[in-house]
C-alpha cells in the first residue's frame, strides 16, 4: 500500500490571548491520524467548528501543526525543501471571487508559481499556460482578462489550472463548488474527477455538502469539534452510519425525495454546535447526542475498528 | 388567493446602458392562505428581486408593472409608503439568508423585539416583553428569558435566525417570505429551521414562500414549486409531480445535475460524469430573444429562438411550462 | 489599467465639484508650464517707478500691470504666475517623497504586524501628536529655511497619513484567499507585499496623494508666509503674502491675490480628492 499522504496524531491549538485574563487555549484539530492513497479521494464532512478549514491549512503548510508528524511520499514535511514541497501539494480555494487577485490577468494568476518555482522559459511557459486552460475548459482568448470579467465556474476553473501548473500530488479542495450554482457545479465536479484520471491525484476534498461529499469521494472522513468521530469507505459511511453524529448529519441532509416522511431528529440532538473553547469533558458529542450513556461524560471515546469502519462511540 | 400576481415585470434603469435592464419578465403566480410554496433558482433568475418587489422595497430606480399584484385585497401597486408601512411586517413578514446582518449589532434582542412588536400593536412594554418571551420559546431558543438580554453577537447563526423568525411572526402575518433562510446555516441546523418554519406555517395557517437554490430543500417541505431562470418561470406545480416528472427541459437538468442525493441511495454512481447543463445563465444585457434556456438546452430547435415563449397548462395536474418541446414529448436520445 | 482608469473618470463626471476641481487643476498645470511664455513681465524686474500700484481695473491702476505691482515695484500677475510654477512642484515633490516612504513603510507594517509593526506605528503616532506645522518648524529651523528643506519637512509630516491607510489596507487584504494562495506556490514575503497585495491598495492611496497635494501646498505656504520656506527673490505665494503683510491696510490687493490662489488650488485638489473617494469608494462598488 502506497500511501501518498500519511497525517499522525497531529493537533493544532489555538492560543487566545486576553487582556488581564487567563488565555484560552482552542483545540482546533485533536489527534487526527489518516492516510490518503494514490489517486483516492477523501472526503471531509463536518459542521462549522470541526477542523476541517484548519486541516486544510495545516496540510498545506499555511498554518503550522502543534504537535503531530505528516509524511508526504515516505517524507517528514520539515525535511522537505519549500520548492520541492510546494509542487507536490496544492489547494483549490472555496471563494472564487476572493482566491484570485483582482488585479492580475488570467494568464498571469496561471503563470506564476512556474515563473517563481521553476527556470522554464518564458516561451515554455506560455505553452505550458495554454496547454493547462485548454484542459480546464478555459479557451485561449481568455488568457489577457482580469478576474471581474469572468463567472464563478470559470474563475473557479482558474484556480483549479493555477494548483495543477506545479504538476502536485496532492490536491486539497476546500469547499470548491459550494460558492457556485447548482448548474455549475455539476460543471466543476466532472471537471475534477477527470483531472484526477489524468494527473493520476490525490483529493483532500473539503465540503459540508453530503450530496457532493457522496459523489466524489472513496473514504469519508466526518469531524466533530476538531476530531474524527468516524472514518472509512463511502458506502458503509453513508449506507450504514454508525456514529450518532453521523446519523443525524446525513439524517438532516436536504434530499430530492418527496412526500417520503422525513426523519425526526431526536429532541436532544437539536440546539446549537459547542462553542470548541469550551469542550466538554467527555465525548464532545455527548450534549447533544440521543445515545448518551454515564461512561461518554467520563472519557473521550478512542477511534476504533467497527464494521469495516473506525468510529470514536462508545456505544456504537 | 392570499397572494395573486398577473405579469408582473420588473425593469431597472442604468447608468450604463439607455435601455432598461429587464429583470423579471410576465411573472404570474399564486399562494393559498396557509400553503407553502417553494421559489427554485440560481444566482440571476430573479427570486430576490421579486420578493423585495413584495414588500415593497425595490430602489427608485426600478419599474414595477403587472397585470394584478392583489395581497389579501391590497393593490399593491398603487400602495403609498405610509400604506406599505401598515402592510410590511404586519401582514407580509420576511426573514433573510444572513441573519447576523438583519439584525442590529448594537441593540438587544430584547430592545429589537419590542420595537416590532409595540410597533405593530397597542400593548405596554410589558406586555411586549412577555410576548416576546413566549416567541422566543416558540421558537425553540432555550432559557429565553436570559437570550432576550443578549445582543446579536452572542448568538450563534441558528439561534440568530430564530429569532428573526420570532420577530417575523410576531404580528401574526398572513404571509411569510423566507429568502434562502437556511443558506448560511450548518447541515443539522438547517433542517431544524426549516422544521420550525413549517410547525410555525401548519400552527398559525400562515402563507409561506421559501425562496432557495437548493431544489433538495424545498422539496420535502413545499406544497407547490415553481422553478425561474433568468428573471422568468420556467415551470410551476405540485412539488411531487414536478419533482418526479419535470415538463421543462431546465427543471430537468437542474435535477440531474444534482450529484445523488443521499436517501436515493446512490443513485448515481459515484465518481462518474454528471450530466452537466453546459453554459452559464445569460447576464442581464444578453438575453435572448426567445427561450430563456435555449442556448443551454440540448433540446433546443429553431423555433425556440424565434419569439418569447408563452406559458401552457396541463389543466388535470395544475401544471404549467414555459416550452414548447416539454419532457413528456422530446424523444430523450 | 485602462479599464479602471475609464471607469474612475466615468463616476467623476457624475460629481460635478471633482469636474470643476480637474479643470482648475490643468488650468494651473499649463499656465505653470507656459509661464515664460504668458507672464507680461519678469518677476523679479523692479520697476522703481511704479511703486505699489493698484490693479488696471481699479482707479490709478495702469494697464501695463495687470493686478498691479508689489511693494518693490514687481509686476504680481507675473509673480503669481511664477508663483503656481512653485507651488505645483512642490506640491508633487512632497506627494511623491512622502508616498514612497509612506507606502513603504505602511507595507511592512501592515504585512509583517508584531515588533515591526508597532515600532512603526508608535514613530507615526509621534509625529502625529504633534500639530503638523509645528513639527515641520522644528525641521526647518533644524536644517536651515529654504524651499528643499522646507520640501523634506514637510514631506516628513506627511508620511503618517500615508503609513496609515496603506497599512489599514494591507492588513484587510494580507488574509485573503489569494494571499494564501500566492504563499502555496512558494511566493517571497517581498514578491507578496508589492506584486500581489499593493495594487490592491491603490484606491485609497490615490485618494490621501490628491488630498497630500494641497496639503504640501499649504504648508509650504505656510512655511514661506513664516520666512521659512522660499526665500526672496523667489516668487512663492506664501512669501508674497508675508512681505504684502505690512500693507494690508494700504494696498489690500497684495495680501489677497497670493492668498485666494492657495485658496483656489487647495481646494480644487480638494474636490478631487473627495470625488475621488466616492468613485473609489469600495462600499459604493459592487463586488465585481
């Protein structure tokens, strides 16, 4: 097994410094251990508040992880070079207004981490540019104009050109087609699974979206204020939920089905997301959760092999 | 009919070009006393503009004409401000996609509810508080005699929205407009809003028009659906007809391109090409002539593009389509 | 570029004090520059024999001397003439000094924040505290009077304002997604702070030159008005208006003439400025 991306107990915490008080300390992400294998997508779910932002900027390095080791190809991240790092790992951004800069044209925004990573020609260069819009559906004459001047799918479709042009391993999607319309996203979506065939990537894909989740993804992973509360194949994930988090997310999922009674969601799983300062002791599940039981206010629930599936519940 | 609009157009003037941008075009639609009807569009079709046109709160610049726009016998086109004043909030309520910004960030709950409240009816300070306390507990907010004493930033979206609902529905109107009011909102506190909006709509026999991009929102919640594109209804009818059987080549793709939903239990197979509806939505100044959809339609023929296309009704099913190649009549390749 | 230029100039024509401002302001650019050509007399010719005459219009006034002449006998539409070519170019000449080393600094202050952030600022905050003029008197009667020393002074004063808003700025737009995005492809702290984020900051800073302009203007004037600043025989409208002090009583033409083109030229800069800011102003924008 081959994995290309390999994360081990890795936490980040967040110190909020007070005037006159004690700080605060905010676990962003506790104890987070994934692989990711070669040309697999997995898929993060999770609520406002889970992580799953700040895994995406730990990964790409733009924050840096507290504790906690990554492995990219066999290799520790601090033993890599920034150049050597940055052409493996990229990340398509969620808001394609606000990931590209307004005052750089398209060919620009698509040149660049060439121009300053590599020593290709400007000639090779342009080639390579041209070569990469035609694969993301962009055509040639929109090379010379500014961001403003396009839609949401097609800046996003810059981005996606603008992450490739390093030729990475690895692709971190962060909420890529949720700024979009439904029409284009299913635009954008074809788009990635092809890119992935071709480039033979990797996919961290980032979404609250179930229904997208669903359909790009080979591994689910679901987070719960900062932590893996299930992770394994779609289809048991989705088919056969065995966290109480879990259920109720893909039980208040917007669905096409009509006139099919939808579920309650019980009583004491209604309210409010914690605020992740103030975790509570036990499982951080376990004030909302239907299931709970004396032992989740006790311990935090490990993450182990159920089903075919890891899942941190005592009582699933 | 609570609500009924007859052609209903709206045209905005510009800065930039001489003629006026045509932003919704020969609007017709109805709403029951007590139904929920469901809006379905993407960014520019129109949704929102003909809301703010509901209440009354398009800019100066824009032109509303229509055929009849009657609210519970209210003309609301030769309304006066004043009028519009005693209407808005009493007997039409609207709630918004972002409820941080609807509400004031330097009042309290407490301040903000009472002002609606004693704005709209004769009743002492007291009394509005106390009123305001049962809202809230309507509403499902928790302790609200202690959330009332809150400001805006100390609530999270959920417990936000709420409240606007609480504000909202204070005056007992007859019609409540939810403009993407779940958009901004987490997976499990959506699905708790949109419960609440229909125990409020079932309870109080209100009139509701939820207005999303999310075809999957509406239709386990709305009685009817009515799809728009580019400032014009493309189709309108029961959801559950409409939703199994669409007439309208748009509504069609729109619903295949949806990437599985969930309980259809993977429908579509993972990882494969979703059938995509090629294009964008035509701006403003580019629209055509004829259909709307036709340069994006795959079933699109000459004559599509040759003149605006009326609405027709299938009478047995309350059906009605903007086209003239439906569904139930295209051989589908 | 061009497109944001076209449409810049296509919300200015809407307001019309920024139209009236933009005129003055190229009237005076070309009379400065043609200022050989359209003044009547030398500007430091004496002619001793009409002494402190009213202008042409006026009874006694002689329609050689258009405005009239000074004390010493110097034609003062030839004077006031020369006197835009000073004030213009100094105006410039403080806008550019104190934009470059305001930008600059406002950058790294705004980009990195921590030590060198506040270091910075608490230097801003100290020329700041004190009234503007007052400062640059120090500085002057530090290095000496004359219009170049009088030009880095108030260059100097200057710079805060610039530090501020460029900062305000590039700490607003330092954690946008394409920011980030540039740091991913590798992008030095240098390449970020001048290629990527600082042409997103041009607006404001467009806006605090045009409003630095008359700033400098005046308070070179002032300058000149106190001895400080140009020194005789130059023509500069500040020193016209402190030598025509004495005589105000007398020959009032003298003390108002200097003084109503400051007040004409600040305030078209003015114009501009605030025309500027509303064209430019983000909120009045929209996101696209």
């Amino acid at each position: 097994m081959n994995n290309i991306l390999e994360v081990k107990n890795l936490n980040k915490v967040f110190e909020i410094k007070k005037f006159l008080k004690k700080s605060l300390s905010l676990k962003a992400l506790s104890d987070v251990n994934f692989t990711l294998g070669q040309n697999v997508t997995l898929g993060i779910v999770g609520e406002s508040g889970c992580g799953k932002s700040t895994l995406a900027k730990v990964l790409t390095q733009l924050e840096i992880e507290t504790s906690g080791e990554i492995e990219l190809l066999g290799k520790k991240y601090k033993d890599y070079k920034p150049r050597e790092f940055h052409s493996l790992i990229q990340m398509v951004f969620q808001d394609p207004y606000q990931s590209l800069n307004p005052r750089k044209k398209a060919f620009d925004i698509i040149a660049d981490p060439l121009r300053i990573n590599t020593d290709k020609s400007e000639e090779e260069i342009r080639e390579l540019v041209y070569s990469m819009m035609k694969k993301v559906g962009l055509r040639a004459e929109f090379a010379q104009r500014y961001p403003h001047h396009f839609s949401g799918g097609q800046r996003q479709r810059l981005g996606i050109a603008r992450a490739l042009m390093l030729r990475p391993r690895v692709l971190i999607l962060d909420e890529p087609v949720s700024a979009l319309d439904v029409s284009i996203q299913a635009q954008v979506l074809n788009l990635l699974l092809d890119l992935q065939k071709e480039f033979s990537l990797s996919y961290i894909f980032i979404s609250h979206d179930l229904s997208v989740i669903q359909h790009i993804s080979d591994k689910i992973l679901v987070m719960y204020l900062g932590r893996i509360v299930e992770y394994g194949p779609r289809d048991e994930i989705f088919l056969n939920p065995k966290h109480p988090y879990t259920k109720i997310l893909l039980e208040s999922a917007p669905t096409l089905t009509v006139g099919k009674q939808t579920k309650e969601i019980p009583e004491s799983a209604k309210g409010e997301i914690p605020s992740a300062l103030y975790l509570p002791k036990g499982c951080a599940f376990s004030p909302r959760c239907p299931m709970v039981t004396p032992e989740c206010l006790q311990a935090i629930p490990e993450l182990l092999n159920k089903d075919n599936r890891l899942v941190a519940c005592f009582n699933a | 009919m609570l609500l009924e609009v007859e052609n209903l157009n709206i045209h905005f003037k510009s800065d930039r070009s001489k003629n006026p941008i045509h932003a919704v075009r020969d609007l017709s639609f109805s709403v029951k006393q007590g139904e929920m009807l469901g809006v379905v569009g993407e960014s520019g079709s129109g949704k929102s503009i003909t809301n703010l046109a509901l209440m009354g709160l398009l800019p100066d610049s824009s032109l509303v004409t229509a055929k009849k726009a009657e609210f519970n016998g209210h003309n609301l086109l030769s309304l006066k401000d004043k009028q519009w004043q005693k209407i808005r909030g009493r007997e039409v309520a609207m709630i918004f996609q972002d409820p941080m910004t609807a509400l004031n960030p330097f009042l309290s709950v407490q301040f903000q509810m009472v002002e609606t409240i004693k704005a709209h009816m004769d009743i002492s300070k007291k009394d509005a508080i106390d009123k305001s306390i049962e809202l809230l507990s309507l509403v499902g907010i928790p302790s609200p005699k202690d959330r009332l004493k809150a400001y805006p930033f100390e609530l999270s979206g959920g417990m936000a929205q709420r409240v606007m609902i609480a504000m909202a529905i204070s005056t007992n109107p007859k019609l409540l407009i939810a403009d993407e009011p779940t958009t901004a909102l987490d997976v499990t506190i959506q699905k708790q809003i949109l419960d609440l909006i229909k125990m409020l709509q079932e309870r109080q026999n209100m009139a509701v028009v939820l207005v999303t991009h999310d075809l999957g929102v509406v239709s386990q919640y709305s009685e009817r659906l009515q799809v728009m594109y580019a400032g014009e209804v493309v189709e309108s009818g029961p959801t559950k007809d409409l939703i199994s059987h669409p007439e309208h080549p748009y509504t069609h793709a729109l619903l295949g391109s949806r990437p599985g939903a969930l309980v259809d239990n993977l429908r579509r197979v993972p990882k494969t090409i979703l059938p995509s509806i090629p294009g964008i939505v035509p701006s403003f100044n580019e629209r055509p002539i004829g259909c709307q959809f036709s340069p994006r339609c795959e079933f699109v023929t000459p004559e599509c593009q040759r003149s605006p296309i009326p609405i027709f009704e299938s009478e047995p099913a309350h059906r009605e389509y903007r086209c003239i190649h439906p569904i139930e009549h295209v051989v589908i390749k | 570029m061009k497109i944001f230029i076209k449409e810049l100039f296509f919300e200015l024509k809407k307001n019309k004090g920024s139209m009236i401002g933009i005129v003055i302001i190229i009237i005076s650019c070309l009379v400065a520059i043609l200022a050989p050509i359209i003044a009547p007399h030398d500007p430091t010719n004496v002619y001793t024999e009409y002494l402190r005459l009213p202008p042409s219009f006026v009874t006694g006034g002689n329609p050689q001397f258009f405005f009239g002449t000074d004390d010493l006998g110097r034609d003062l539409l030839s004077r006031l003439i020369y006197g835009s070519q000073v004030s213009l170019s100094v105006g410039f000449a403080v806008v550019l000094i104190s934009l470059v080393i305001g930008t600059f600094l406002g950058v790294i202050a705004g980009y990195f924040g921590g030590f060198i952030d506040k270091t910075i600022m608490r230097i801003t905050d100290l020329i700041m505290s004190l009234p503007s003029i007052l400062f640059a008197i120090v500085i002057v009667a530090i290095m000496g009077p004359g219009i170049t020393n009088a030009i880095v002074a108030v260059s100097i004063v200057a710079v805060p304002n610039f530090v501020r808003i460029i900062r305000a700025q590039v700490m607003a737009e330092k954690n946008r997604q394409y920011v980030h995005a540039a740091r991913l492809f590798g992008a030095g702290h240098f390449r970020i702070m001048f290629i990527e984020i600082l042409p997103n900051c041009m607006a404001p800073l467009i806006v605090q030159a045009t409003l630095g302009f008359s700033d400098g203007i005046l308070n070179c004037a002032a300058l000149g008005f106190l001895g400080l600043g140009a020194q005789a025989p130059m023509s500069e409208w500040g020193t016209m208006l402190s030598d025509a002090r004495s005589y105000i009583e007398s020959s009032p033409w003298m003390v108002t003439l200097p003084g109503v083109c400051i007040l004409v030229i600040v305030l078209s800069f003015n114009l501009l400025g605030d025309g500027l800011r509303d064209a430019l102003d983000p909120r009045l924008k929209k996101q696209n």
